[in-house]
C-alpha cells in the first residue's frame, strides 16, 4: 500500500468530519481543529455534533489515529499534508465569505514541514491561486497546493467520500496531485487530475447542473399541471435516456441545503463580477423561489384565504434522514404562511429549527397526526418514510378542512381523494 500520512484537518464541521474520519479509516493519522470548544468537547467525548450515518461508528472506531483538538501546535506537529475544510458562507455581498479560509492560512506561516496544503471547502474560482500566493509571501514557495473538492451528498457522506464517482484534484505540480491521489489509496473511485481553477469550477459546475435539472422538472411540472399530463410519467421516460439519467428528476416544492442555494448564488456572483450574467442559472434560482410562492398560492386559491387558517406543514428540514434546516423550503412556507396571517402548526422527526423566526411563532407536534388535527390544510414539505405510515383517513377526519398540498408527491392521488381529502401535488392530474 501507500504510505501512511500524517494529515491536519482544519474544521470539525460536516465536510471535516468526514474528511477526517475517511482519511483515518484509510489508515491516516489525523489530527481535525476547530476552534469552538464545545464542538471539541463533544468530540472528544466520543460524541459527533452532527447526524450523519456510519460516522460516529468510524469515529470510534479510528480513535487511535484520529484526535480533536483546539491547539493548533498539536495539529500541525509531524504533518504532512493540512485540509482546509472550514466553511464558506454567502457574505453580504454574495460573495463566498472566505475569512475563515484565510485565517486558517494565515495559522499554516511557519509549518515549514508540511508537503501540501489542499483546499476542501467550496471557493470561488481563483482562490487557489490567491492562496498559492499567500504561501509563497510567508516563505512557503516549497509547499504544494491542491484543489480537492467534495461531491459528497447528506445522509451519505461517509458512502461518497468512500465511493465516490470522482475524486478531483486540482494542481499546478504532478509530484503534489500524486500525493493526494496516493492520500486516497483504498477509495473506490476514478482519480481525475486538472489544474486548480479547473477543480474550483467542477464542484460549482456539478452543483449548479444538478439544481438545474430540478429546476427544469419543476417548470416542467408546472406545464404538467396546465396541460393535463402528468410529471412522474414524464420524468420517468426522460430519465430512461441515458445521456439525460433519472437522477434529480424528482419534482417538489424546491431544492434547499447547506449546498445548493449558496453554491448557485456563488457561482452566479463569481460571473457577474467577471461581467458576465449566468442567464440560465439566474433563471434556475428563480424557478426554485417560485416554487415556494406557488404552493401557498395554491392552497391560497383552494381556501379563498390563508388568514385565520390553521395550516400544518409536515416535515421540516431541507430533505429526509437529516437534521439540516440550511435553506429549508420549510422556513419560507411557514414564513409567508405567518405573513398571509394562518396559523401554523408542524411536524418533524428530527429538525432543530432554533428559537428563530419563522419557527418561534410555529406550534411543533409531536406526530403528523397531533399537528394536522384541526388544521384547515396540510402540506407534505419533505418526504420523511414515516409519512407512509400515516392513517390518513383517520387524519383527514380530524382535520377542520381536508386540504392536502403534497409537496413530494408522495401519496397516490386517487387513493387520497377517496379518502375525502382535497388533494394537490405538483405536476400531477
Ligand atoms: C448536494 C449535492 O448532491 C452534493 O453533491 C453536494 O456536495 C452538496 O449538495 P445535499 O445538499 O446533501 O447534496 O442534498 P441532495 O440530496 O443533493 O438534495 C438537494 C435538494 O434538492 C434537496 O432539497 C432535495 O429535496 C432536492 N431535490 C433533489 C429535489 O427536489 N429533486 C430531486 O430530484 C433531487
């Protein structure tokens, strides 16, 4: 085999953790900084701060070559090769807010020892070689600099980073990508090699075309809906050509997450500030904020008006099996249900809004059934399995109004109907 690494991690978020868990499952000694010390607390523990299958297993079971730590002398003591894996928030100005990426370069001035920095967190084009230049201001010209983005998708991370159905590495040196590459000995996946902007665009690239395909079905169903035909049938044939694939042809209420809004909004403020507009992408997020605005006004034209009503929303974080309210559709159809003056109650197994608007002003339930009880309508926002197991009928007699909004569709139009409801789904007869 390859040799073994000594790797620094800098960020004990979602993609560190992971990063950091592989790279120790794959025989690395790993050392993950953060700099909040009940993050490292937790982790220390034995305990891991997010929900993400398989990773507290890996965790534990790799905690003879994987430390936590908040001293940065600790982290960067013997290694060779330090991960950039903070995050990159939108800034005000719709930029990438890069500061974090900057004050973890700006810890690495005097780690002479180390073979290679690579940059994780998502980042505009060209930040690679503004930090190649950073290096090289504080006297580390000799140290190698690599773009190693992640493709890696919630509820399956520990699975994407393992098998992956590529691993980019962007690098200006072939001895540098061959050290990433060998730091992945035992992933199950095609190593492609470019140069650095190259491997910053991929991961944009990737991003934005996967939220153009929803938006595209999304619009799509919307014509479903005035014509008469019905989106899944549609979908489903389009997905069987295989240069278009059946992938994110789902259609629903919008796409949300930690990954998908900001990265669109990155990339189209990445053109615009060359002087180009990204019309189509423009264009995709626009679709995607409609999509919201139009299931309330759906349910708006059903029940003549929103005030007064009780609406419960079912479901809460930005898609099932995660905890992860980033961009959650959910937060925008509470919010505008409070605008138009309904009163909202919801359910979800697993989210944790925060004490934040819209959600302070929301009554959580601890089943769909106790959050639709008395409700003049419901609306399925994400589609939790448990939402199989619902006795609807019973549900729909406790309801003040059976009015159903599927966001997902995710139940059978016909079999819903026959039980009394008034039922809409999207892009569906
Ligand atoms: C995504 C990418 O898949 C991943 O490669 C990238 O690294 C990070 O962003 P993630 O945000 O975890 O991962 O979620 P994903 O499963 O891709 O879903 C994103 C959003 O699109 C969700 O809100 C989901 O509900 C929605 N979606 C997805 C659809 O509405 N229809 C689909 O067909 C697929």
């Amino acid at each position: 085999g390859k040799p073994e690494r000594q790797v620094a991690v800098f960020g004990a978020g979602y993609i560190g953790l992971v990063t950091g868990a592989c790279l120790a499952e794959l025989g690395h000694r790993v050392v993950v900084r953060d700099i909040d010390p009940d993050k490292v607390a937790l982790l220390r523990s034995g305990d891991v701060p997010i929900y993400e299958p398989g990773l507290g297993d890996m965790i534990v079971r790799n905690k003879e070559r994987l430390t936590f730590t908040l001293d940065l002398e600790e982290t960067l003591r013997g290694a060779e090769i330090a991960y950039v894996c903070v995050d990159t928030p939108p800034s005000a100005s719709g930029d990438a807010d890069l500061s974090r990426i900057w004050s973890v370069v700006k810890s690495l001035e005097g780690a002479a020892h180390l073979k290679a920095v690579v940059v994780k967190s998502t980042v505009p084009v060209g930040t690679g070689a503004r930090v190649r230049s950073a290096l090289d201001a504080a006297g580390l010209a000799h140290v190698g600099y690599a773009a190693n983005p992640e493709f890696t998708a919630e509820g399956r991370a520990v699975a994407d980073f393992m098998r992956p159905d590529r691993i980019v590495i962007g690098a200006a040196d072939e001895a540098v990508a061959q050290l990433i590459a060998d730091l992945h000995d035992g992933v199950d996946g095609p190593v492609v090699v470019m140069d650095v902007r190259s491997a910053e665009m991929v991961k944009l690239a990737s991003n934005a075309l996967l939220a153009t395909k929803i938006s595209f079905i999304n619009e799509i169903a919307t014509l479903c809906e005035k014509t008469g035909a019905d989106v899944e049938e549609v979908a489903r044939a389009v997905g069987l050509d295989h240069r278009l694939g059946p992938h994110f042809l789902r259609p629903g209420i919008g796409w949300g997450g930690s990954c998908f809004p900001k990265d669109s909004e990155a990339l189209r403020q990445l053109a615009s500030n060359t002087g180009y507009h990204l019309q189509l992408l423009s264009a995709v997020i626009e679709v995607n904020n409609l999509q919201k605005r139009r299931a309330i006004q759906k349910l708006k034209d059903e029940l003549g008006t929103l005030a007064g009503m009780r609406v419960a929303l079912l479901g809460l974080t930005f898609k099932p099996g995660t905890d992860d309210m980033r961009e959650a559709p959910s937060t925008v159809l509470a919010g505008r249900l409070l605008a138009e003056g309904a009163e909202v109650s919801c359910w979800d197994p697993m989210a944790r809004p925060g004490e934040v608007e819209p959600w302070v002003s929301t009554t959580r339930h601890a089943t769909p059934e106790e959050a639709m009880a008395g409700a003049d309508a419901v609306i399925v926002v994400t589609e939790w399995p448990q939402l199989k197991e619902v006795d609807w009928a019973k549900a729909a007699e406790s309801m003040r109004r059976p009015v159903l909004f599927d966001g997902r569709n995710l139940l059978d139009p016909a079999g819903m109907r026959a039980l009394g409801y008034t039922y809409m789904s999207v892009g569906r007869p």
